[in-house]
C-alpha cells in the first residue's frame, strides 16, 4: 500500500448558533477580521491556518470533548485570560504537559472548545 501525502492541519471548524455573533466574537478575541464573510461560512486566517464558522441547523451549547484544536500562543496565561474576558467560559486552566509545553482550553460562548498551547520549539 502506498503512503498517503497528507499535508498536515489546514483548517479548524467551530459550529456556531448565531453565525453573525459568533463572527463578531471570534474577529474581537483574534484580533483579526474574516477573509470570507457568508451566511454560510466565516473564514478567518490565524496565523496561515484556518478558522472556520458554520451555522448550526439546531443551535446547541452541549457539545462533545472528543476533539481538540490548540491555537499556538507565546503567553498562554494572558492570552487564556483575554478569553475569559471576553465572554468565553473556563474549561481547562493553563498547565505544564511536560517542562516549558502549556495548555489551556476555553468554551467559546456557543459551547465549542478553544485550545491555546504554549510551546516554546515551536515559536
């Protein structure tokens, strides 16, 4: 069997029940505004990757831990409280996963987990 060329991570996808308040939170926590702008879809560039929003048929806030997405940060601490200011709700405050490696995950306000990582190879 030959190896698939698999390219890596591209795009994030968050489901969100007001597509047109989510836009406006993600846009203020990122610091950055959409490069597409649809009822059907936001598109966000983060740093080279992408963020995306879609529009929930059955708005819901219960959603499932089973995946995670990392948003690489430099001060995981502040930018994590930045967060939390901005409306989001505490899910996993930053610690060490191993020497200087951080994590920390959020609730954006339509359920979804926002994970932020520290990691210093990386930066």
């Amino acid at each position: 069997m030959e190896k698939p060329n698999i390219l890596g991570l591209r795009t994030t996808i968050y489901k969100v029940g007001d597509i047109n308040k989510a836009k406006k939170w993600y846009a203020m926590v990122f610091g950055v505004e959409p490069y597409w702008d649809e009822p059907y879809y936001v598109g966000f560039n983060i740093g080279g990757y992408e963020l995306g929003l879609l529009p929930e048929e059955i708005p819901t806030t219960k959603k499932t831990d089973s995946v995670l997405t990392y948003w690489g940060v430099d001060e995981i601490e502040k930018v994590y409280q930045h967060f939390l200011d901005s409306g989001a709700s505490e899910h996993e405050k930053p610690h060490s996963v191993g020497g200087p490696l951080m994590v920390a995950t959020v609730k954006d306000p339509w359920g979804n987990i926002v994970g932020l990582i520290y990691n210093p190879s990386l930066s």
